[in-house]
C-alpha cells in the first residue's frame, strides 16, 4: 500500500512530508489514522530522533482538512462522534508527545489541517497568497471536530477564535502571526530550514513556548465567568441576527466552546465530538457539502463538455460603458492584473467610472488586502477613452450600454471594426444574445457575460451560449470567468436566461400579494424568514424599479399569462419611482438615502384598497417560492440549464437562494417531488395557468425520482 506519510532523519529530526498519492489534495481520514499511530511510536521509540518537522508534498496544500468525501459517507451521528473522537485521540498524542514537532505550513491549512497545526508545538508559515488558514467547518455545517473548539481558544484568546470558528473565514499570513495562530513567518524558500531550526531550538531547550499574555480588555472579558458570559452572549446574538437561527452549527460550535471554559477541556472534547456527529446528519451540512461539491466541480468544468478547444487567454480587456456594470467589471479585471480600456461617450462618465474602479480598490486596501503598491499597479491598468483608441489589442470586449437592442447593434459593428479578433460579450441581462448576434459579421464570436451586481461582490456569472457562438468563444470566456473570481454557469439563450427566468415568476407573485392586499413588510419578512438575504419588494427597490420594469414584458411576451406582470408593479412604476436610487420607491427614504419603513402611499396605487389583507408567512412563501421553483424545472426541461447544479448553483450564488436549502432544486428533492407537484396543481387550480406543474416534475412524481442521490456524495 502506498503510504500518505513518509520519514526522513536528518541530524536527528524526523521530517514527516505529508503527501497523499492518489488525492489531488491532503485531507485527513480514518485510513490516516494508523499511519499517523505508527508515525508518533516512531518518533516515542527511536532515540536517535529528538524532534520533528511536519510538512506538505504538495504545492500549494498542507493540509485541507477532513476528508469530506468521508464525511458525506457518515450514516449515524454516533459515527461522526466516533469519526471526531479518533481525531481528537489522534492529535491529543501529538500534543503529548516528549519530542517537539513543528508545523512547517505553506498552502493552505484548513480545518482538520489547522487542527492538525494547533496540536503541534510550533507553527511556522510561509508569507505567500496561497498559505491561508481558517476553520471553515461551520460554512460546511459542522463544527471543528478535531479539538479545534478547545485549543484554538487557549491560544489566541475567546474572542479571536470565536471569530474564525463561527465565520470560518480565511486568515491571511500576516494576520495569522498578529492573532498569535503561528510564531513564524517566512519567505518559502526557507521554510523547511526555519523549521528544522526551531524543532532543534525547541529540543535542546534553547527555545520554549512562551505563556500567551491577555491583553487589557481580554482581562476584562475573558479571563472572568461574567466577562465570558457577555462574550458568549454577543456572540449568540450576532449569530442569531446574521443567521436567524437557521445554521445550527456556530450556535452548536459557541456551546461546545462554552463548555470547555465552564467544565474543563476534557468535557469540551466530548461535547465537541457529540456535536460533531449530530451536526453531520443536519440537511443544512447536507445542503452547505453539496454546495461545497458544485463549486468544487464548476472549477473544473471548461463550459464546453468534451469540446476539444482549449481557451485563449485574455490578455487585454475592453469594457463600453464606464456605468455601475461597466466599473465594476473593470474592477474585477484589473485585480487579477488584466489591462482594461474603458469606453463611455463622454469624459465625464469615464472618470465617472475611474472613480467607481477606484472606490473599490480602496475598500480592498483599506482591509488591507492590497498593499498600497498594489493598488497603485492596478490603477494603472485601467485607461479610458471617449473612442475606441486601444481596443485592437483587446482580446475580449465586454459591453455594458443601455438596454436597447439598436443601441447594442451599434455598438457591436463598431466594436467589430475597432477589434476585428475580439470577443464581444454582451452583459444584458434580458435581450438574447442571438438576437444582438443577427448583425455581427463573426456571430461565433458574440457571447453573453451576465454579471451580477455589485460585479466586485457577487460570485456568480452566468455564461449564454447562443446557438450561434462558437466552442472556442464559451470556453474563452468560461475561463476569463474563473479568472477574475466568479463562478460561472454556462445557460442557453432565452429570455431572462436563467437567473432572471426564476426571479420574474419570484417577482410577479409577490405583486400579485400586492395586489390582492398583503402588506409589503409582511411579503418581505415572510421570504426573509424562509432565508433570502432581502425580501422580494426590497429586492425591486434595490435593483430599481425601472430595470424590473423592462424585464417584466420581455418575460410576459415570452411566456405569457404566466408572467403577466402584476398591476401594482406597473402603477408603481407609472407613478414615477425608481427605488433606492431615485429616493422614493415601495419604501420610505430619508435625504442620506437611509430607509425607513413601508411607504404606505404605495397601497392606494393597489387593486385592494382598504385594510391590508392578513396572510400567513407560510402562504406567501408557498406562493412565491412554488413559482420559483416550478420555473427552475421548466429552464431544465427547456434546455435552458445544462444541469440541476448549475440551476442550484445560480440560484444561490446569483440570487442568493438560502445556502442551507442548497438550491431550487435540492429544495424540491427535500419537500418531494410528488409534494410539489400536489402544491403547484393545488395553487394552480386557485391561479389558473400560474402554476401548472413542469412536465418533467409530473413524469419524476409518477416515476417516484429525484434530482439527486439521496445519500453519499450528491455529485
Ligand atoms: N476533502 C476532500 N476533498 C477535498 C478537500 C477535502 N477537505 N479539499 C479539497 N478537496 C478536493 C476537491 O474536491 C477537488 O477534488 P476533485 O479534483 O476530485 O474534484 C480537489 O481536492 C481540488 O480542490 P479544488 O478544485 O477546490 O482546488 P483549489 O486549489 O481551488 O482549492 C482548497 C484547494 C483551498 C483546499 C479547497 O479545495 C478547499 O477550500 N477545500 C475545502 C476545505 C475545507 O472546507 N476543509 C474543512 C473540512 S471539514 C473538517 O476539516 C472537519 C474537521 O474539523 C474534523
């Protein structure tokens, strides 16, 4: 058997490397174990060893972290708690051991990873991009299970580590050494020296821990029952208010913390362990792992199947329109150090859109994720002009003009003559791409790039491909996508494509709620309450009125009675309200553009006058999301979507869909598709023609499938 661990002796220190043949990555799991066992009798028993060196074989891994293929596989939560006591046993060995060991750390070191490095005697890491820690077990819906709750606390303090462990966010190498999570910092090419040093100083005594000093207000909060108690409080409810109680793990991760200071390690591990198991068996770990598994896979897919084209690199970018879009898109690109050249009519619009490249760069700088040299080198980057003066060289032109199909046109054959080998995509999120394709002279070459807003937040891009666009032009811009950071989705072209597609039914039935009398508030609160970021109504005052107002008879011209926008919606819109933006919308805005609550004038522009009709949460949520979901299966039955992982993918990356439903579709598959399709012909028979069940869903209800395995490894 081909082993995962392997032992050198160097002048009396054991370098393990860590290096797992047959995984692209190292991951810690129960064949591991006895390795590991064998690993440390070694180290106990053999007297010419006096310390040791861990470190990874792979480039930029050390360790990820639990195998998750392994923890998908879990049946019981008495096997998790098993699963979690074993690695516990495993690096409480470590800890004990006589002989120091020292984590020599580059790539990243995630969850059981950084378990594994906090029950080492010292941690040195590398200062490079790759080298990111975390505790990334909550964003999967568990909890680190491996000791992580009880030593991560002891060395960097309660309210550092409830910060990592409950966001799971990535630590970068700097602000690992401030926290105190490593002691050294080193350039790569000295890190194996550095480590055998430190495990030789740390041997012979020259070189001891030292005890981790509180600071003041540590003292004050932590170091005492009453100050931990206001800890833990805040911490609730900050997780509470972010997460209204629908992820169970950072609640389960603070009362496993909790109980550690309360009661000793020991009963901290065993709570730890016990959560652990149980927090497997959660749907909301079910839903956060598949979701972990399609970005996993996305990564890797080209967008053309088996297409045998290989992508052409970027690398020069044109952007037309120095708008929102437009700056935003730009300043994407020129963080992964692609030159942009930015066109707009006017060179008040261009600085307009330098300014907006700017601002978010100095959000950047200001977390301190770019240095001030940074920042100044991508400034650099992005140029503008009220022409088309460095377009030739561009390889891709993306356009964000006005939503107007001649306006497109225009641009298109100019862009055809300015950038005779470019790819023109097209960032409109309702006209089809074929359509804006009829007058290009190469429609091989003109492809959709649907970015979300803002570009520089939202992760997701969804790519259409017209019938008319080439292999060569997908894959192109599929792998442009993945480079500036996006996830991206490959759809067909259609009318709203995919993420809007589901959004217009979304939208609509929330205006008919409208119109037949429910409250504003109450639509919002409901769909907020089911776990979207902003209700619907809040969501139209965001994006502006005047956007959802073109979308909606593109939809209704599409797809008809089914779409057919709600009166309120237009009268809203006639009434001359634009949302945020335009200060006045369906709610309330004070002069600094701060919200206040619903503005009830919009109730007289209703169908229902009167007192607001009552409806149960329960009721808005069936309707609106019914309608959404029904949509998602027509978009994979028309062709639209390639997959369910795209759709589910999208939904929660482009619309944010709650992560822990894991998508349109794996909702559907939790609430049975038979129960659907009982739901949608029970509301079609109140709405006629508004919820007549998919196909598909009919056939999968009478065939009693799924869209996915309902055990194991969803993908
Ligand atoms: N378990 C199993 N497989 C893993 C894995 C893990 N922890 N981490 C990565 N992989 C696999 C991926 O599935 C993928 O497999 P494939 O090639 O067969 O599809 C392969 O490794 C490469 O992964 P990426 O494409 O994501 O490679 P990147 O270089 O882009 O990213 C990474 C590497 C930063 C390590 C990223 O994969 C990652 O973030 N992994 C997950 C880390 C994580 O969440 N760890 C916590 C696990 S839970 C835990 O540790 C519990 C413990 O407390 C007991």
């Amino acid at each position: 058997m081909t082993q995962t661990l392997s032992l050198l002796v160097e002048d009396g220190v054991a370098v393990i490397t860590f290096n797992d043949p047959n995984a692209p990555v190292n991951a810690l799991n129960s064949r591991l174990a006895s390795e590991f066992d064998a690993m440390f009798t070694r180290l106990e028993t053999d007297a010419s060893i006096t310390c040791a060196v861990l470190i990874s074989g792979k480039p930029d891994v050390w360790i990820a972290g639990a195998d998750i293929e392994e923890l998908v596989s879990l049946t019981s939560a008495s096997a998790g708690e098993t699963l979690s006591r074993n690695g516990q046993r495993m690096l409480d060995r470590l800890a004990a051991l006589k002989k120091p060991v020292v984590a020599a750390i580059h790539g990243a070191c995630l969850g059981g990873g950084l378990e594994v490095a906090l029950a080492c005697h010292w941690r040195v890491l590398t200062d490079h991009p790759k080298s990111v820690t975390a505790l990334p077990e909550t964003q999967l819906g568990l909890l680190p299970g491996a000791g992580g709750t009880q030593r991560l606390p002891r060395l960097i303090g309660l309210q550092g580590a409830l910060d990592m462990i409950l966001t799971g966010k990535t630590i970068r190498p700097r602000k690992a050494r401030s926290l105190g999570l490593i002691d050294d910092l080193v350039h790569p090419a000295v890190l194996r020296r550095v480590a055998i040093q430190r495990a030789k100083e740390l041997a012979s005594g020259k070189r001891t821990r030292e005890e981790r000093q509180s600071s003041a207000s540590e003292m004050l909060l932590e170091d005492n029952p009453v100050g931990r108690a206001v800890v833990f409080r805040q911490a609730r409810e900050q997780v509470m208010k972010k997460t209204r109680g629908a992820y169970p793990a950072p609640l389960a991760a603070i009362d496993v913390i909790a109980e550690g200071y309360s009661h000793g390690v020991s009963r901290g591990l065993d709570a730890e362990a016990k959560q652990f198991g149980a927090l497997a068996m959660t749907p909301v770990c079910r839903e956060l792992t598949f979701l972990f598994f399609a970005t996993t896979a996305l990564k890797k897919d080209t967008g053309v199947g088996e297409a045998d084209v290989v992508a052409s690199p970027v690398q020069r970018l044109a952007v037309l329109g120095a708008g929102f879009m437009g700056a935003g898109i730009a300043s994407v690109a020129v963080q992964k150090l692609t030159p942009v050249r930015l066109r707009d009519a006017s060179l008040e619009r261009i600085a307009g859109g330098l300014r907006a490249v700017r601002d978010v760069l100095t959000e950047q700088r200001k977390k301190r994720r770019l240095t001030p040299l940074a920042f100044d080198d991508m400034m650099s980057l992005v140029s503008g002009s009220t022409d088309y003066t460095g377009f030739k060289r561009a390889d891709l032109v993306i356009e964000a003009v006005f939503e107007d199909l001649s306006v497109k046109h225009t641009v298109l054959r100019e862009v055809e003559d300015a950038a005779p080998d470019a790819i023109f995509a097209s960032n409109t999120s309702t006209i089809p791409i074929a359509r804006i394709a009829e007058v290009a002279a190469h429609p091989d070459r003109v492809v959709g790039m649907h970015f979300f807003s803002p570009v520089h937040k939202m992760p997701l891009l969804e790519v259409i491909a017209a019938p008319q666009t080439s292999a060569q032009t997908i894959a192109t811009t599929v792998a442009y996508g993945k480079q500036i950071g996006k996830t991206v989705i490959v759809v067909s072209d259609g009318p709203g494509f995919y993420v809007n597609r589901i959004l217009a039914p979304y939208i609509n039935e929330a205006g008919r709620l409208l119109d037949e009398g429910v409250a504003m508030d109450a639509i919002d609160a409901a769909l907020v309450g089911y776990g979207f970021p902003v209700g619907p109504i809040t969501l139209l005052d965001e994006v502006g009125l005047d956007i959802a107002g073109k979308s909606g008879p593109i939809m209704a011209d599409a797809f008809g009675a089914r779409l057919a926008p709600s009166i309120t919606l237009q009268r809203v819109l006639e009434d001359g309200r634009l949302g945020r933006k335009g200060g006045r919308g369906f709610y309330l805005y004070d002069d600094k553009g701060k919200r206040d609550g619903p503005d009830k004038s919009v109730y007289a522009l209703t169908p229902a006058t009167g007192a607001r009709l009552d409806m149960s949460a329960e009721q808005i949520v069936d309707r609106t999301v019914m309608a959404m979901l029904n949509e998602a299966v027509r978009c994979l039955e028309d062709g639209v979507l390639r997959n369910t992982r795209d759709g589910d993918i999208g939904a929660v990356f482009g619309i944010g869909f709650p992560p822990f439903r894991g998508g349109p579709f794996r909702t559907i598959d939790a609430l049975g598709v038979a129960n659907c399709v009982q739901r949608l012909d029970a509301l079609d028979a109140r709405f006629p023609g508004r919820f007549t069940p998919a196909t598909r869903l009919r056939g999968m209800a009478v065939r009693g499938e799924r869209f996915y395995p309902s055990t194991g490894k969803p993908l």
